[in-house]
C-alpha cells in the first residue's frame, strides 16, 4: 500500500466521520468519475488516438 493511499483512505475516513453520509456521497461520486476517465484513457489507447 503505498503511502498515497494511505492518505486517500484517511482522509477518506476523516471526511466520513465529520460530514456524515453526504461526504460518503460525493466522494463515491468523485470515484466513479475518476474510474471514468481512466475507462476513457484506456479506450483512446487502444483506438490508436494517444501519444
């Protein structure tokens, strides 16, 4: 685990205990856009359209 993650998931924690259930909310949202975009960069490689 590298310490990146390790300070996603703390921060991750810290934000769940504070602001409750509408934190869990959007940073589920914030997740699905980021495995989104990931999804998108590894379609375009693959269509031949990167670098």
């Amino acid at each position: 685990m590298t310490t990146q993650l390790v300070g996603d998931l703390l921060f991750l924690a810290l934000a769940a205990r504070v602001f409750g259930a509408d934190a869990i909310t959007l940073l589920r949202r914030l997740a699905a856009a980021g495995v989104r975009a990931g999804v998108n960069e590894m379609t375009r490689y693959e269509r031949g359209d990167g670098r």
